[in-house]
C-alpha cells in the first residue's frame, strides 16, 4: 500500500519536481494550488505520471480550504511549498504575508487537527541574516524566518515536527519567475543564440532543482523529531562560473557580465542539520545542472 502525502504550491516549478520524485518512490500525491495546473508537471515527468495525481484547488490562506484538503487527502505527512517571491512581498507585502505567512499557520494548524505530525516546508536563504549588520534584506526573508520560529514553536505546542529547508537560488527546466530567475534567463538566452547580459554581479550559492527536489522527498521520507531549519549547499557561485559553465555547453554563447559594482555577501550557510537529518548531500555541479538544463530546454522547444 503507497503511502499518502500533500504538496502545496503544487504546480510551481519546485513543487512540480518534486511531484516527479515523489511518484517515482511510490507516494500517492494529493497535489494542491489556487490553480490545478499540472502542464509543468507533465512537461518534466510525463503524461503517464501525471495522471496519477489527484489535483485540489484552493486558496492555502484560507483555514476551510485547507483543512478540507486534509480531510480528503488524508496524509501521512505534508510538504508545503506554496508562496509567493520576493517581488510580490515587497510590492504587496500584505498579499505577502496573506500567502506566505497564514498559508504557513494554516498548514501547521490543519496538519495538527489531521494528526499529521511531520511538515517538511520551504524556507530561504533569505530567512538568515547577510551583510556586516546581521539585517535580513527582504520582506520575503522576513516573512520566512518567522515561518522558521514559528515552526518551533508549534513543535511545543501541537507536536508538529518538522524541517524547513532553506533553496538558495534554484534553477532547471521549468523555472519562469522570481528574483533569482536570472540563472535560467541566462541558459535560456544561451540555448537561443540571443545576447544576454546578467542584470548584476553576485557570489551566492546555486542549486539544480532536481537537487532540490530530492532533498524535500528525502526529508519526507525520514523520521523527524523535532523542529529543524537547514540549508540545502553550502557551494557559493558566481558570475564567472556560470559564464564559464555555460561557454562548457555551448560554445560561443554570448552571456557576460557587468563590469561594475560588488557582489553582495551571501552570509553563511550550515547545512550539518540536514546532513545530521538524512546523511550525506547529493550535490548536483553547476556545470552537470547547466547541461540537462539546456537539454530539457531543448526538449522542451517549439517544433521539438
């Protein structure tokens, strides 16, 4: 008998990846979104797959919503992605905190009424302080680190354990959005023959999707006691790298720099409490991530 799981945020692109792997363990998915859409979700695992997966549409910031979809879904266990990004809490922060913030207590909440006592959720690396006075730079960190006390909080409170897992800058097939969308843009440009200048320099830390995906299902899939918070790598990257990973791929592409102004400070990550959660880290290179995301985004080309 397959065991029963929830994915909000289900039709985004991390939440898509992570569907893909979950069936390919064995779960029965009960996917969740304001909007079902599963066209990414079967761009990257398959119609086959796909079909497998019973779709609920609701809003997360809605408490009946979400506790309907526990009672229907009955999980073991949950992996809550849904949010919105960076630009939209800064622009829209009470739509922000609306999603990012009550979606996280609903979920919480609903788990606990469902005797669902193990939430792996998505934080960020914009959750942990960076720059030399030890400030968060986004609303969206903001929202995000509250999530993370939160969490510990209601492990007290209501038994929920959990782990938060902290995605830095995410890229692979299927990204379209977001701040950090910009990895992608590159590929996407480089794949086209197009010109593309990178909109700023950076050093951070860079993680395939695929890699991703598979460290939410590997939380899932353990034990967990108690409430833990952790990044996924602790590679930092650059400009150059991704310049020169992509030149790897695609000779001659024409992707470049700026040439003025100063990396920000990525602050440090820790990931030994993941590693102490579920064992070594399958760290996926920036130049393999680079590749198979050019070959899906020629999979995945027009006439292709």
């Amino acid at each position: 008998m397959s065991r029963s799981i929830v994915v909000t945020g289900a039709a985004g692109f991390i939440g898509s990846w992570t569907i893909k792997q979950l069936l390919e363990n064995g779960w029965t998915v009960t996917a969740f979104d304001r909007t079902p859409d599963d066209s990414k979700l079967r761009s990257i695992a398959g119609d086959g797959p796909a079909d497998a997966v019973t779709w609920r549409a609701g809003d997360i910031a809605e408490p009946d919503d979400v506790n309907a979809l526990f009672r229907a879904a009955a999980p073991e266990m949950v992996i809550h992605l849904a949010a919105v990004l960076i630009p939209v809490c800064r622009d829209d922060p009470v739509t922000g905190a609306r999603i990012d913030v009550i979606g996280h207590i609903n979920i919480f909440e609903a788990a606990a009424d469902a005797g669902c006592h193990h939430v792996v959720y998505a934080s960020s690396a914009a959750a942990t302080a960076r720059g030399n006075n030890g400030a968060l730079k986004t609303v969206y960190g903001t929202y995000k680190h509250w999530n993370e006390e939160y969490a510990a909080t209601r492990l007290h409170d209501r038994g929920i354990a959990s782990v938060g897992l902290r995605p830095a800058i995410v890229y692979g097939p299927g990204r379209e959005s977001g701040a950090t969308a910009f990895v992608n843009d590159a590929i996407a440009a480089a794949v086209a023959g197009e010109d593309y200048l990178l909109p700023t320099r950076w050093c951070h830390r860079v993680e395939y999707v695929e890699e991703v995906a598979e460290t939410f299902v590997r939380c899932a899939e353990t034990e967990i006691r108690g409430a833990h918070a952790s990044d996924i790598t602790e590679n930092l990257t650059d400009e150059h790298d991704l310049i020169a990973a992509l030149q790897s791929a695609i000779p001659g592409c024409r992707i470049t720099a700026p040439t003025q102004g100063k990396p920000g400070s990525p602050g440090t990550a820790d990931c030994s409490p993941l590693a102490g959660l579920i064992g070594p880290l399958n760290h996926i290179s920036l130049n393999a991530g680079v590749v198979a995301t050019v070959v899906g985004m020629r999979a995945r080309a027009p006439g292709t």
